[in-house]
C-alpha cells in the first residue's frame, strides 16, 4: 500500500509539473533519479550515455507534463517509459554512429537482439576464422588483415605492395575461397 500511496504523491508532483512547477520537477528528479538512471544505464550500458539520457528525460519530463494524466498512467509508469524509449533512441543512435566494440555488453531492446545462440554461433565462426587467417602464409594473411581489417582498398593494396591491381584481386579472392573452404570443412 505504500508504493502505491507514493505514486499518488508522484503523479500528483507530475501534474504539478504539467502546470510550469519547478520545484515539483525538482522533486520528481529527487524521488526518480536513481531508479532511472540505473535503467538508463542498463539500456545504454555505460555512466556517462546514461546521464546524457537522464537529462533528456527530464527536458522531455518538463515538455510532456501538461499532457500526463494519473488516470491513465502512474507516474512512475509513465517515467520508466519515457526514460526507456529514450535510451534506446540514444542507443541505437550510437550503434549508427560507431562499429560494435568487445569492450562491453550491448543491451538491444527484445525486438532487436540477437538471440544469444545465434551469437554463440556468429563468435565461434569468428574465431574460427581469425584462427584459420592465422594459419595462412604470412603474404596471404597480411593481404587479407589490410583489406579486411585496416579497411584498405584493393587499389591501395595494389600500390603499396607494387603488383597490378588484376593481380591483388585475384589473390584476394583465392584466398578468401581457399578460408570458406576450410571453414565449411571443418
């Protein structure tokens, strides 16, 4: 009864909100903060992206208020909403902006996410063919590693190694088909 007794005095801040108090948004922050920051940081999956959200949470929080109606939503409902579907427009905003790192666990909205045995499958092929790149002579593997991993273009291969660039995609795609072979043998 306690929590519920709580989101009336919440939603009634929120409505206060709505009217242009900024006490009441302070008051909101104060009895909110926390919660939606650890949600925010559990879909962005870092402090700081985290704190950005939180702030455009509140700017939105303060922009929104007129239209909250505690008869349609408790206020902490309505909060974790708009603290959550703002930080997946924040994460997915940054995942069109940056590759994906190994430096830290991505959290995808359920829709969106890679079922964790199709990621169990894509890291094990990716090993696997890091291993198999490792096992190519040192020529090989290094036109490979410059094409596909330092993002050079067959045409500044060509030209820093001094072979025609005919030559450069023939023994590219050689050896890209000699590594499919592997892999599907093994």
């Amino acid at each position: 009864m306690t929590g519920k007794r709580h989101d009336i005095g919440l939603s009634q801040l929120l409505v206060a909100v709505g009217k242009g108090d900024r006490e009441a948004l302070h008051r909101v922050y104060l009895q909110t903060g926390g919660k939606l920051l650890a949600l925010a940081m559990h879909v962005t999956g870092n402090r700081s992206g985290a704190e950005d959200v939180l702030q455009e949470v509140f700017i939105k929080v303060w922009n929104r208020a007129p239209g909250f109606d505690p008869a349609r939503a408790e206020g902490m409902a309505w909060l974790t909403a708009i603290t959550r579907n703002t930080a997946i427009d924040w994460y997915r905003a940054r995942q069109r902006r940056t590759l994906p790192s190994d430096d830290g666990a991505i959290f995808l909205v359920p829709d969106d996410a890679e079922l964790i045995e199709d990621r169990m499958i894509r890291e094990d092929l990716e090993a696997k063919a890091v291993e198999l790149l490792g096992n190519l002579p040192a020529v090989q593997e290094n036109e490979i590693r410059q094409a596909f991993f330092e993002g050079l273009s067959y045409a500044q291969l060509a030209e820093s190694m001094g072979l025609p660039l005919s030559t450069v995609k023939s023994r590219i795609r050689r050896t890209l088909q000699l590594l499919r072979g592997r892999m599907d043998h093994d």
